[in-house]
C-alpha cells in the first residue's frame, strides 16, 4: 500500500476518534462508567442474582431486563458499561444482552422522536421488534453458553451473602445513582441537537453535585471501592471501544458512498 494512502486511512481512523471522543467520552461515557462502578459495588449482588441470574425465571427476567431500560437515553456505545456492570453483578448473559440491545432501541427519547417521524404504527413495529429480537438474542446466548453461565452462577451464589437482603447499602447509594443517571441523561435530552459546549455546560453542574454528594455522604474506602470498580470497567472497555471507533473511521472511506446508497 502506497504511504500517501495509509496516512490518508490514518487520518480517516484519526479524524473519527477524534469526533467520537468530543462528542461522546464527556458526556455519555464518563457518567456510564461510573453508573456501571456504583452499580458494582452499591447494588447487592444477592438481588441482581434472584431477579436477573441464571436461575431466575426466563419470563421474569427477560422482561424486567427489557424495559428497565427505558428511562435511560443511551446510545449503543454508552450502554455498553451499564450492561456490563449488570452482568459484573450477577446477571446472567440472556438478560444482560436484552439490556444492551433494548437500551438504545427502547428508551423514551428514541420512542418519541420515532412517534414523530414515523408514526404511531411504524414505532409500535419497530418496538416489538426491538423486544422480540432481544429477547430471541438473549434465549440464544442462554443457550450457547449454558455450561459456563451454570458453572459462573454457582460460583456467584457461593460467593453472595445469604443474609443482605437490600438491594442497595443505603439510601444514599440510590440517592447518588440517580444523581448520576440525571448526569448522563439530561444533557442529552435538553442538548440534543445542540452544540457540546452547551451540553458541557450541562453536564458540570451534575457531575459536580454527584462528586460532591459522594464525598460527603461516603467514607473513604466505599469512595475507593467505588472508583476501583469504575476504572474496572473503563480499562477493559474503552481500549476496544476507541479500536472499534477507529476501524469504522478506516473502513468508511473504503467502501465507496455509491455502494452505501444503494
């Protein structure tokens, strides 16, 4: 390959990361790794087992899988950590996969900006699509990998206590996650279509108040557990993330526009 190409490929996979990190990383990533941190460590295990794990009925968490995902306005790439945090927690693969498809397809924001362009009809359709072909995805991957998820589900209850029933520490840790999904989501739905210094000027304050509200209300070891969770999530993921932003950047000034439109 001639050099003066490869730079042109390198600049193409450059120049997209480059607008995948100013208009994503801020204020969709940030606020999702540390929602998937504080889902880690602040919710208990135990009731993530008993409502999403390997031995929770499929009818029961398929569903709750499904639609606890519409209030958060996420996009495919941002959703990936909270998923990621629920099957970290305890969740089997079915369920969290339901959750990583529907995100992004059933949330309240993509629900009505469809109800406006395509109709009342079209977004029906394409709601039921969204859910029967998670919930086919999820029953694939239950059964494909029903060895290992039997053999990870013991480990987990072995591992989980048996007298914590609250599903969270303390309000507290509700009072801050809410805080937090409030940060990813509102500077998206009030910025949408917006420039992203507007949305930054949004996100500041919330991120602010979340940071604030943990460090007051949190000792220094729950803050340290905390963020050791997050930094997980953000070292196994991000990596990848970025490799895949930069390969579509390549890939899309290889395949001509004429093949796209057709």
């Amino acid at each position: 390959m001639p050099l003066d190409q490869l730079a042109f490929l390198l600049a193409a996979g450059l120049k997209s990361l480059a607008d995948y990190v100013a208009q994503h990383t801020v204020t969709c990533l940030v606020p999702a790794f540390f929602i998937a941190g504080a889902m880690n460590y602040f919710i208990s295990k135990d009731v993530v087992i008993r409502h999403l794990g390997y031995s929770a009925r499929r009818f029961k968490s398929f569903p709750l899988a499904a639609f606890s995902s519409v209030a958060l306005a996420v996009c495919s790439c941002t959703v990936i950590p909270i998923a990621s945090g629920l099957y970290r927690r305890g969740s089997s693969i079915g369920p969290a996969f339901i959750f990583l498809w529907t995100a992004p397809s059933l949330n309240i924001l993509t629900i009505t900006y469809s109800g406006a362009i395509l109709g009342i009809e079209m977004t029906l359709v394409r709601v039921l699509a969204a859910i029967s072909s998670s919930f086919l995805i999820g029953l694939v991957m239950v059964v494909v990998f029903r060895k290992d998820e039997r053999e990870r589900s013991e480990r987990m209850v072995q591992r989980a206590t048996v007298t914590k029933v609250e599903a969270l520490h303390s309000k507290n840790s509700l009072i801050l996650i809410l805080i937090l999904v409030a940060t990813l989501l509102l500077p998206n739905y009030l910025g949408a279509g917006r420039a992203f210094l507007e949305k930054l000027l949004t996100f500041i304050p919330l991120f602010a108040t979340s940071m604030a509200f943990a460090y007051l209300k949190f000792s220094r070891d729950e803050l340290h557990q905390w963020f050791q969770e997050t930094w997980w999530f953000v070292k196994k993921i991000l990596p990848l993330l970025l490799i895949g932003v930069f390969a579509v950047g390549v890939v899309g000034v290889l395949i001509p526009p004429d093949c796209v439109q057709q």
